[in-house]
C-alpha cells in the first residue's frame, strides 16, 4: 500500500497554497529521520526539521535573493525527495565537473542542472550553498538554514498591480461584474489542473483569482491521481495576511491598479491595493 501524505497544517508563512500533492512526503516520524541521517552520515538541521514535521516537503512562498530555489524536498519515498542515489550522477556522467568535496553536500532544491545544498563540508551543522554543475559555480548562499528561512523575501513583482475584493462575492461573480466594466468577456487562464484553483483574465487589462483555494491538487493526468485526490481536503488562504480578501485582481501595473480602483467603484467592490 503506498505511503500516505501528511497531512499535518500548512505553515503560513513557510509553505505555499495550495499544496501540489506529488511534492508532498508521508508524515514524518522519527524513524524515517534516523535512517536517512545514517545512511547520509550527518545530523540534518533542526530547523529543517522543524518545517517537515508541519508539511514533509513542497514550494515556498517565498524564495532567498540569493538562491533560485522555490521548493524544499522532505524526506520520504516520492520524488523529489532529500538524500536521492545518485545525485551527482557519478554513474551516468562520470566527467562532469562537480565540486570539491561533493558527497558532503546534501540537495534539498535543484532541476539537474543546480542545486541548493545543505553543506558539511566545513562543519557538522551545515551553510547552505549554490551549486550549479554547467557553469561550475559554488557559492555560499545562508550561514545555517535557519538564516535561509529567515532571509526568504515575497517576490516584489508578485505585488505589482495586485488589489484585494473584500466585497462578500466569489471569483465567478467577481468576473461577471468585471466583464460589464471592461465590456469583454473574461479568458480562461490556469484552472484546478494547473494551479489547483480556476483564473480569469482580460488580456492586456488584468487578471483574477481566488484567495481562498482547496487546500491541496493533483492534475488528473498524474500517475497517483487516484491515490492522493482525496488528500488533504479543505481549504486555505493562498494570502493569509490577507484573511477578508475573496479575490485577487492583478493589474499590469501600479498605475493601471491605481486608476482600477477609481473605475471599480462602479461594481460596488471593497477593494484595497495589497504589499507585504
């Protein structure tokens, strides 16, 4: 029987929303730490673990100025995973250039092509590192993970244009109204398969989407969609800063926003510009 999900609460601040169901490792338990502590010969960081006892991997909210990682992999059976054989690919392309010392660097985000390391290579509680293996570059990115979390930043673009609806009306009567004052009707753009909640946009113009989405997705077409769909079943705030916001409208920009929320007031929307 294959391992079940957590299904422990999603950190606010830490762990994005909705939850990609793949990405996401059995509970954890002692047992599972200890034996991949073992086997990889180190003393996995307590902040680390800390993370992966409220969610055992996933994407972030947030991402460190320093790093291109937007995920952290928890320690289980699914890929991706911590601790992986292989991960230099020793075996399948022995050439390579890899950087000194490398099996006391421990992956925890990477594509193939780089990876974000926790990294014994100086000491037993580890630095976290850039590796990337095409341009050959080892680069320190936080003193401790601990330091990484702290120093994970919102993405300011994400912010650009971005106006909250507190009005009590839901995406689908959001767009309805939204379509009267820019007289077009409304795209569809990533839905439930991609994203794990619907959008809506008016090109060149803005787009919408709900704050309040299901909990976790799975796209039909996986291979465990059977197993993980009803998973993790709720829902959750993708902004938890933001708890009366219903709808997200992200505008092209911070004029554009300006001028929408003038324009707006016409459809009886309570809105406000959003920042973190």
């Amino acid at each position: 029987m294959p391992a079940p999900v957590s299904s422990h609460p999603v950190d606010r601040f830490i762990w994005s929303v909705p939850v990609y169901l793949p990405s996401l490792q059995p509970n954890l338990c002692d047992a599972a730490i200890s034996e991949l502590e073992m086997r990889l010969h180190v003393k996995l960081p307590e902040s680390y673990l800390d993370i992966l006892r409220q969610q055992n991997g996933g994407s972030t909210r947030w991402y460190h100025p320093e790093s291109p990682s937007r995920e952290i992999w928890g320690i289980g059976p699914h890929i991706p995973h911590i601790g992986g054989e292989n991960r230099w690919y020793e075996a399948t392309y022995p050439d390579i250039w890899r950087p000194k010392d490398f099996h006391k660097l421990i992956p925890f985000d990477g594509d193939g092509n780089w990876h974000i390391c926790f990294d014994y290579r100086q000491n037993e509680e580890p630095c976290v590192t850039y590796i990337d293996l095409e341009t050959m570059e080892d680069r320190l990115v936080a003193q401790s993970f601990s330091n990484f979390l702290s120093e994970l930043v919102p993405d300011k673009e994400e912010f650009v244009g971005l106006i909250g609806i507190s009005s009590d009306i839901d995406i689908n009567e959001a767009k309805t109204r939204l379509n009267q004052l820019f007289a077009s009707k409304a795209k569809e753009g990533q839905g439930i398969d991609d994203l794990g909640y619907p959008t809506y946009f008016w090109p060149h113009i803005a787009g919408i989407s709900p704050n309040r989405v299901p909990r976790s997705f799975v796209r039909s077409d996986d291979p465990r969609f059977s197993e993980l769909n009803n998973l993790l079943q709720g829902e959750a705030l993708r902004y938890p800063e933001f708890p009366d916001v219903n709808v997200l409208v992200k505008l092209t920009s911070d004029i554009a926003a300006d001028k929408f929320l003038i324009a707006a007031q016409s459809v009886g929307f309570i809105m406000r510009r959003l920042s973190l």
